[in-house]
C-alpha cells in the first residue's frame, strides 16, 4: 500500500514538472517556388513562441519587423542566406536555372533553435538545426559540430558534396546557429502570464438527457499547459481537446470539454498546470443550471435585452421632446443633446492570423490530419478551406467560427491526407480586413514542428 502510495507521488510530480517546463523555440521558415502565379515566388519569416518577429517583404526587399516584444529585441536579425541565394538553389534543383519552370517545383527551409528548462531554471534541452525540404520529401540538414551535410534523398547527394566544400559558408552556419542558441537561453524569462479559467455546460447536441461540460483556459503564456476536467478530483478519461490554439495578442488557449448526464449530483472541477502558477489551480462548476445556456435561456435574454432597448428609446425620445418643448438650452442640456446624437461607429476590421499544420490522424498511422486555423480576425463573416494544388478539398470538416476572449473570432479546417504525399497544400482565406485573399502554405517538410 505504502509503495503504491510512493508511485502515485511521482508519477503526480513527474506530469507536473512536465507541464511546469518551459519551452521556447525560433524558426526561420523559407519557401521558394518554381511557378509563383498567384503565390510569390519567395516568401520567410521568423517565428518564436508561435509569434510571427518578423518576415519578408518582397516589395521592399528587406526583412520587416512583425510583433516586436521587449523580450525579441535582441533577436538575430538578419537570417542566413539571402532571397537570391535561396530562389537560385531551387531552380538548380528543378533544372530550369537558366529558363523558366514548366513544372511546379517547391524547396522549402526551416533552421533555428529550441530550448526546454526544467522547473528550477536547468536546461533540459537545447538544439539546432538547418534542414531542407524539396517537393514534400525531406532533404539535407545540417551538422554543426561536423561541419557537414546529411543526405536525407539520393537526390541529395550531389548537393551534398558541394555544400560539404563550402567550408566557410558552414562556419558562417554554425556562428549564426550558436548565435541563436545564445539567445534563446534567455528569451522571455521574464513574461508569463496566467490562464484565466471558466467552467461553463450547455445542451449537449444530440442529446436532450446531457450536458456538454467545457474548461476553458485563455490568456495564458508561454504555451505549454496541462489541463482536465475531474469529477471528485479524479481525471475524467475520454475528454475531447481543442488543443493549444494562439489568441492574437500572442498568449494562448485551450478548451476541453465531457459529456455529463444532465441531472447529475456529481462534483467537477477543472484542474489546470503552467508554469506562471505558483501551484497547480482548481475551478470548481457549481452546476446549479445557472451557467447552462440552453435555447429557451438566450431566447429570454434575447426578448429581455430587445424590450430593455426599446424602454430606453422610449425615454430618451420623451426627455428630448420636453426640452426642445420647454426652449432650455442650458450649457448641461447642450452637451447632452450632443452626446445622444447618433455618431456613425468606427470600423473595427482585423485580418486573421492563418496557421497551417497537421498532427497524425487518430485511429490511421499513414493518415495526416492536416488544419488551417485563422484565429483573431473580426468582423465575424469568414471563408477557408484547404487546397490541393489551388483546388479546393471537398469533405472538409469545420470547427465553426468561435469566438475568441478579446472579441475576435477563431475558424478551424481539417482533412485527412496521406502520410507520404507528394502534393501541394496551402489554406485560402477571404475575409472583408484583406484587400486581396490570403494564402499560407503547407508541405511535408513542415513536419518537424508538429511532431516534436
């Protein structure tokens, strides 16, 4: 008894010094392609934290400064190699150097760094890499300490042994990648923010006799966190998970939510783990009906808000009427009058934060669930899918547009796809804040930043 004891202890501080970990990463992502109509032929940018620092601007030629914190000031600036470099190396591998493409032809890039600290500021883990990918296969990477390529292709072999002369370019590579390493060990100590947590059940769809109970975590920062619902302190199993999704003031969130019989007696609560957490934190649900917005709830609140509207019309008509009636043109009456005059409202339009990744399909180990997520955009009215080669997918499945806790709103599009595909896939976005429709990439190559 005393050993199971002993076992259930560490295994409860093993998962929580897991989600205490703090993990911080930067990413330099470069695509170029060999037949750009609709797409740039070039496009990078700089990730950290899930945070876009800066990117490419191919009109100005020149790398621009995106979301830039105090912690990302000093961020390396200027990536390795240039545009030109990175578009010539394409088209030596598509064999059209010196004509155009009659084919597309896709090289993409991800180098950087990646660091974890245990909870006592230790560091568990800090690596870099410089890999590339060609046409949706993996390519060459990087060896720092050799100073050396890996083929990852027969492809690759050629390259290679050319890279392999270029003994001064890989020095420059392994000085840029200690650089990076260097400051990834001090990014962002100094901001962590909270989750504020709800606990909240509605109806649950389907099925009149359940509820559909939901924790949901928001604000909070860095990203890593663990989070479930228990009833009696104890883990519900078979929750259903967002999973980590960006809000756009670059904290995150996450929702997970149970199916519950609807007159239950029993008591749950949403257990929640981050780092910004001196200890681990309990939300109790009261469920006394009170949060459990059914259809009959909002169409009282709907009639209650539509009657208290027009009750205040109703006074502030008469109250104008009386003083235009009675001539009282006081300097109090004078500003009231302008301050009840209708003023056109200010356009709020903000354009969506578009991300686009794949986890492996659940139940299917040569399927790739493959999402496009466009969080922070307002006003609501969106239209995403993900495409093929810029052919729409048809049996997409859609989380629906939500909203987010600052009053944006937040879309998901998912489909399975083969594991070992060879295709283009990019997600399409319009929305009223774009003067133009968005396009964000996806190929195999990205694999690495889902998979960690």
């Amino acid at each position: 008894m005393f050993l199971c004891f002993v076992f259930i202890i560490l295994l409860f501080h093993y998962f929580l010094g897991d989600a205490l970990q703090e993990k911080h990463y930067l990413h330099f992502k470069f695509t170029a392609l060999s037949k750009a109509s609709t797409l740039p032929e070039f496009s990078a940018e700089a990730v950290a934290d899930g945070r876009q620092i800066f990117h490419y601007n191919n009109k100005e030629k020149s790398w621009v400064r995106s979301s830039l914190t105090e912690d990302d000031s000093e961020a390396p600036v200027n990536p390795p190699d240039s545009r030109g470099w990175f578009i010539y190396q394409m088209k030596t591998l598509s064999n059209c150097a010196d004509s155009e493409c009659s084919e597309l032809h896709v090289l993409q890039r991800i180098t950087g760094c990646e660091l974890e600290k245990l909870p006592d500021g230790t560091v568990k883990s800090l690596t870099v890499f410089d890999e590339y990918g060609f046409d949706g296969e993996d390519f060459i990477v990087f060896n720092s300490d050799a100073l050396q390529w890996i083929d990852k292709n027969p492809k690759a072999e050629e390259t290679k042994m050319k890279w392999d002369r270029q003994t001064e370019r890989n020095e420059f590579l392994q000085h840029y990648l200690k650089t990076c390493m260097h400051w990834i060990s001090t990014f962002n100590n100094s901001r962590k923010t909270p989750p504020d947590v709800r606990v909240f059940a509605v109806k649950a769809p389907g099925d009149q006799h359940k509820l559909l109970l939901s924790c949901l975590a928001t604000g909070f920062y860095p990203r890593d966190v663990e989070m479930y619902i228990r009833v009696y302190r104890i883990k519900i199993k078979d929750q259903t998970s967002s999973g980590i999704r960006p809000n756009a003031d670059g904290s995150f969130q996450l929702r997970s939510s149970v199916e519950i019989d609807r007159n239950h007696k029993e008591f749950y609560d949403c257990f929640v783990i981050h780092s910004s957490l001196t200890e681990p934190a309990s939300v109790e649900w009261a469920g006394n009906g009170a949060d459990c917005e059914t259809e009959s709830h909002w169409a009282l609140k709907a009639v209650l808000i539509t009657v208290s509207i027009l009750v205040l019309v109703v006074i502030c008509y008469c109250i104008s009427r009386r003083k235009r009636s009675s001539g009282q043109s006081s300097g109090y009456g004078d500003q009231t009058g302008r301050e009840m005059r209708a003023e056109p409202c200010p356009s709020h339009k903000a354009p969506p934060d578009v991300r686009v990744f794949a986890v492996k399909a659940p139940g299917d180990q040569h399927k790739l669930l493959l999402s496009c997520l466009a969080t922070g955009f307002y006003p609501r009215d969106v239209e995403m899918y993900i495409r093929v080669y810029r052919i729409k997918i048809k049996d997409q499945t859609s989380s629906g547009i939500r909203p987010n806790a600052d009053g944006s709103f937040q879309l998901r599009s998912s489909v399975e796809i083969d594991r070992n595909h060879k295709e283009f896939y990019d997600c399409f976005v319009i929305h009223s804040s774009l003067t133009e429709p968005a396009s964000v990439e996806w190929g195999k190559y990205h694999q690495k930043l889902i998979f960690d």
